[in-house]
C-alpha cells in the first residue's frame, strides 16, 4: 500500500512554488504600479489643459473688461483707474497663486497605493511577536 501512495513534494517543489508566489506578487505590484503611473499621467493632462483654458479666457476676459472700464471712465480718471485695475489684478493674481500652491501641496502622493501594499507585504513578511 505504500507504493500506492503519491510521492511527497521535495524541497525543490516547495522552493519552485515559493518562488512563484513571489513572482505573482511581485507582478502584481508592478501592474499596479503601472495602473498608478497611467492615472498621474491622467491627471496631468486633464490639470494642463484646464489650465491652459483657464489662463486663455481669463486673459482675454481681463483685455476686455479692462478697457471698457477705461472708456467708461472718461478721459480725466483714465490714469487712476488703469491704476486702480493693476492693483486688483495684482492681488487677484497673489489670491490665484496661493490657491493653486494649496492644490499642489494637499494632493495626495504619487504612487501610494503601491507603497501602501508594499508596507502591507513587508509588514506579513515580517510578523512582530
């Protein structure tokens, strides 16, 4: 009845097979890894071209606003209103400025999700007892 048993796995088996746990996890990260990648490249594009339109209607929206005041305002005020615009723009300019550095900075990491399960793995790997 013995030889009717099957053979029992060697240890060259079990190292095989360790080794293709490994590798599937370590596939694993790496298509993850690319599935990050693509979303940074995403969203990169998308904050690129909104700005650009931003940039390009504000601008022309400013020229035109801007010399209308001016004519309305008749030939004596023309200088203190060009004045009076400059400062705004200036300090709507700061305003814009410190809002998109408040964007820039409260955006979450890149690739955290990957280094998240990478801690998640090591952390396995390594029990604390």
């Amino acid at each position: 009845m013995a030889s009717d048993d099957p053979p029992r796995p060697g240890i060259l088996s079990s190292i095989r097979k360790l080794g293709d746990a490994g590798l599937a996890l370590l596939q694993n990260r790496i298509e993850l890894f690319g599935v990050e990648i693509e979303e940074q490249k995403l969203r990169l594009v998308r904050l690129l071209a909104l700005v650009a339109a931003v940039v390009f209607l504000a601008n022309t929206a400013i020229l035109v606003i801007s010399a209308t005041i001016v004519v309305l305002a008749g030939e004596a005020a023309r200088v203190p209103v060009l004045v009076g615009l400059s400062v705004f723009y200036l300090l709507a300019a700061l305003v814009a400025f410190l809002a998109l550095r408040k964007e820039l900075r409260g955006s979450s990491l890149p690739f955290e999700g990957s280094v998240s399960e990478i801690k998640k793995d090591r952390e396995w790997l390594n029990p604390r007892t």
